[in-house]
C-alpha cells in the first residue's frame, strides 16, 4: 500500500475505505425506524466521510500553521481508524435498529447451529466442563482482544514500520468493516441475550466477572453474527506471520482460546465464531487488492 494516492485525489486507501465504511452504514438511516435525531447522525457520517477524503490537505495546512500541528495532524491520521473503533461499535445498535426496529435473525443461526454442531454450544460447553481455571483461562482469552487489536499495530508504529502499519491498519479495519455491515443489515443478538450466562463456581472467577461488567457497560445489541472478536483475532494472527513472525504464535494462542472462549462464555454461537473466522481470513486475503483499487 502506498502512504498516498497514486491518482492524486489526496485520499489513502484507508480514507478512501472509511469514507466508504461512513456511506454505507449511514444508508441505515434512510430506512423507515431511524431515530428521531437521524439528521444528526446522518452529518456525523457524511462529514466523517469528508474529512477521511481530505486527509492530505488537513495534514498541509496542520504543518502549514507549525511543525508540532503537523506532527500532530500526522498521528491523528495514521491512528484515526483505530481510534474511533468504539465509536462505530457503539452505534450500531441504532443503526440495525433504524432497518429492522427490533427484529433478530437468532432463530436462523440456532438452526444452523442444530444442523452443524447437533445442538447449541454456547450453552452446553460451559454445562459439560464446569472448572473454573478453565473459565478463567477462556474469560482471559477472551478479554485478550482489545490487545490484539492494538498490539500489534501499536509495535510496527513505535518500531518505525510506518508502511506495515498502515498495511495491517488497512486489513484490520477491513475486517472490522465488514463484520459491522453485518451487524447492521443481518443482525444477531447472540446467545448472551437468549440463555442464562454460565453460572455456579464460574461465576466466582475474577475475570469472568470483569468479563461479564465490560459487556454489559459496552455491548451494541444485534452485533454477534459474524464474530468480529474470532475474526478481527484471527486477521491480526494471519498479518502478524508477515509483519511480526516473532509475535504470531502468541496470536495464535490468544486467538484460539478467545473463540473458544466466546462459546464457552454464551457470548457467541459457535457459528458466528466459525463465520467470523472466515470473514477475518477472507479480509486479510483481499486487502492488498482493494487497497489497490482504492489508491
């Protein structure tokens, strides 16, 4: 990826790919059961979308006004994206809302989850292994991800590999897009809305609890199918065997206890954390050739 536009438009293909993220999810808000203050929202993302466009020049006229501004404009830009992954999860609450006012698509994965797996895992694994240091270890693995997502990334920045960082920027936030397109326009509410959450000793671990506290302060409701937990953890694992070899086996481990850990939580379906395993791979697989297409 290059660190500018080849057609000279102004715009990287992560502006390019935000402001196409902006559009898109704003198109929610047409529908009939947007929320009263859709006027607003609808601003937030065209202007959000025109500001990504405008990178290049912000960043000019930042370095324009002083070398510090500038050095400033610069971090903010390389660091945006990632930086307003909370704020784009927040919303899509309202913004599945505004398209299906409260409707669900749980009882189609629950049949996909019959016919596949011959039950529903996100209920019955916690039920058949019961042990509380295997809850903990799964709970932690689970809460690895906010790591993931900033680790790796945070590495190539600090390191100097400005390139790679925007290169796995670009993949990761693909990832994270499309799953969010999911959320928006097919969502799922996931099993922690339909069955009780694990109980008994588990309940007793430290990091299920503090697990349990972090999703209940900050869950979008309908945002479970695909995972974007597996695949945003698998995508990072897959970018970091190019980028970070030295930190890929670590991923890899992390990611694998986090889908299991998302199952035997009861916070996902086993088959949002398939789908969002392929969702992630599939991401990293075409970044590179539209990232060219948007250069």
């Amino acid at each position: 990826m290059s660190t500018g536009s080849r057609n000279g438009g102004g715009a990287r293909p992560m502006d390019r790919l935000f402001a196409v993220y902006a559009v898109v999810s704003g198109a929610a808000l047409l529908f009939p059961h947007r929320p009263a203050t859709w006027p607003i929202f609808m601003a937030a993302h065209l202007l959000a979308a025109a500001l990504a466009l405008r990178g290049d020049a912000l960043c000019a006229a930042a370095g324009r006004a002083g070398p510090r501004l500038g050095a400033v404009a610069r971090l903010i830009r390389d660091w945006y994206p990632l930086a307003l992954i909370p704020v784009l999860y927040g919303e899509l609450a309202a913004l599945n809302l505004a398209v299906w006012d409260g409707h669900y698509f749980d009882p189609l994965i629950m049949r996909w989850e019959e016919a596949l797996f011959g039950g529903q895992p996100s209920r019955e694994l916690a039920a058949a292994a019961p042990y509380l240091l295997l809850s903990e270890v799964l709970h932690g693995a689970y809460l690895s991800y906010y790591f993931i997502i900033y680790g790796p990334p945070l590495v190539l920045y600090l390191t100097g590999r400005h390139d790679a960082f925007r290169r796995v920027v670009f993949a990761v936030m693909l990832t994270f897009f499309a799953h969010y397109l999911f959320f928006i326009y097919f969502p799922v509410q996931g099993p922690r809305y339909i069955f009780p959450a694990p109980g008994g000793v588990l309940a007793d671990g430290p990091l299920y609890a503090l697990t349990h506290r972090i999703l209940e302060a900050g869950s979008s409701q309908g945002a479970a199918f695909p995972s974007s937990h597996v695949g945003v953890a698998f995508a990072q694992t897959a970018l970091a065997v190019r980028y970070l070899p030295r930190l890929a086996p670590a991923l890899g481990v992390l990611s694998v206890g986090l889908a299991l850990g998302a199952i035997y939580g009861g916070f996902h379906y086993a088959t949002d954390a398939a789908a969002g395993l392929a969702l992630g791979l599939a991401a990293v697989a075409l970044a590179p050739r539209i990232s060219r297409m948007l250069d």
